[in-house]
C-alpha cells in the first residue's frame, strides 16, 4: 500500500473515531490527510468502500504485530502472552473507531461480511496454533476445542470490559494472566473431565484447505532444514542457507508473496540432489516453477 493511500486510511479512521462516519464528508478527510479530493477517488470509488478498505487495513495491521511476535522465536508461552498483550494495546488504541462502527450499526454488504468471516476463522485458528505450541498437538487434541473456546470466551469478555466500561489494566500482566488461566483449565480438564466438545464437531468454515496446506508447507519445511543441516557444507555455504531459509519463511508469512522471489531463493537449495524431492514438493504446493 502506497502512503498516500495509506494516510487517506488513517485519516479516515481518526476522523470516524471522533466525528462519526455518518457525520464525517470525504472533503474532510482528503484535508485530513493531506491530499486533493481528486486522489480520494483514484484509489476508492465511494466512502463505502473507503470504510471497507480502513477495516480491513485496521485487521491487517493487527494480524502484522501478531506475526512480529511469531517470528521472535520465543517460548510458545511468552509468545502467546506478547500476542494477546499486543491484541489488547492495539485495540485499546482504536477503540473509539471500533465503538464508532458498533454505534452506527455500519453495514456494507459483501467485502466486510468476507472480512468478518475470515477475522472468526482466523481468530480461531490464531488460539488453535497457539494451544497446540503450548500443550503440544498429539497431548491437547482431546480437549483443543473446548481449549480454544474457553479462551476465546475469556480474552473476549476482558475485551468488552476495556472497550465499554472503561476498565483499565496492565496488558502485558494481562497476557501473563489469561496464559495462566488457560493453564488452569487445561489442567483441570486433562486431569477431571472428559472432553465436551469434539474436534470432529468442528463446522467446516474452520476446516479449510489452507489450514492443511500450511501444516504440509511446515513440514516440508522443516525436512528441508533437517536435511540441509545433515550435510557436509562448508560453514560459510550453511549460514548462507540458514539466511536465505529466514527469507523465504518472512515471504511466506505475507498476505500475498512474490512467486518470482520464492523461485530465485529456492534455486539455492534446488542445486542440491538431497534436497531436490522437497523443493519440488514446496513448489507443487506454492504453485511455483523452479529454476533450473
């Protein structure tokens, strides 16, 4: 996204935050930002869709600093502390835009009906990913769903609390306690009960291809790895592998990567026959061509 676009965006976002998006003209938020009406409308065709764009931006932005924290390489249970601290502080910060929308009662049909169904998907598989990094996959599974909506239960109710009734707290203590609660409840589960929710209960808006393909992409990843690290190279050859190896899992993190990136950055593992059969599959699956 370009800055003029964005500075549109985060115009925009203030001004609906303060005044109202009912109450707040296009004029007014072309000043806002700096820039001529005419520019509004090449990049959007109506306030409608100016709107759409500056939810799924405020989304994107926060989905980035949950990313940030993923790349960190830190312990599932600090990480997952930081991520939900990060969730709230950035929330909190746009609160009066998100009470704007609920007030409002803004509703555009199609692209934030898509946006909401995929911030719940997303959501979902975000405390998924999490629970499984902490507990582990194989030892959680019995009780991953009723993991998952309890603490969606919790993070959303502490949530509501912030946002419309003011209460205050120290996010980052936050994030500490509700790992901690989690702690609580998968513990007296796993000693106690039995599960209530089944995984094969899941519905299959959650279920999706995506969520199979990147456990496939992981894998092959991490075979990648392992055999490269098995193998005879000078040292100098091994960290030029491992760097271009952090490259390649930075672009796979985006919303949208390059496929003429990834094939220029696989091309230094393809060159060697051990590892020929993975990078063929990583390319079958991101549906890429390999250089010779």
């Amino acid at each position: 996204m370009n800055e003029k676009k964005r500075n549109l965006i985060q115009a925009g976002m203030k001004l609906f935050a303060s005044k109202g998006y009912h109450r707040t003209s296009v004029q007014e938020i072309t000043s806002e930002a700096g820039v001529s009406k005419g520019a509004f409308y090449l990049y959007f065709q109506s306030k409608e869709e100016f709107i759409a764009v500056a939810y799924q931006y405020f989304y994107s932005q926060m989905k980035e600093k949950m990313e940030q924290v993923r790349k960190e390489n830190l312990k599932p249970r600090e990480s997952f502390a930081i991520q939900i601290a990060n969730w709230f502080q950035y929330v909190y910060e746009h609160r009066d835009f998100l009470i704007m929308h609920l007030e409002e009662q803004i509703t555009i049909a199609g692209s934030l009906e898509k946006l909401a169904t995929e911030i719940k998907v997303d959501n979902y598989h975000w405390l998924r990913g999490n629970i499984e990094n902490l507990y582990g996959a194989s030892q959680i599974q019995p009780f991953l769903m009723d993991a998952v909506i309890q603490m969606d239960g919790m993070l959303h109710s502490y949530l509501k609390w912030m946002i419309f009734e003011g209460v205050e707290f120290d996010f980052k203590k936050g994030g500490k306690f509700l790992v901690q609660r989690l702690d609580n409840l998968v513990t007296g589960m796993m000693e106690k009960e039995s599960a209530l929710f089944s995984p094969n209960q899941v519905p299959t808006i959650y279920v999706h291809t995506k969520d199979s393909d990147a456990k496939k992409l992981n894998g092959l990843l991490v075979e990648l790895k392992e055999k490269i690290q098995s193998m005879n190279l000078p040292a100098s050859k091994m960290n030029e592998l491992q760097e271009v190896m952090q490259v390649i899992e930075g672009e796979l993190a985006k919303d949208e990567c390059q496929p003429v990136v990834l094939k220029g950055l696989f091309a230094h593992y393809n060159q060697f026959p051990e590892v020929q059969k993975e990078c063929q599959e990583l390319a079958k699956l991101l549906k890429i061509t390999l250089l010779p």
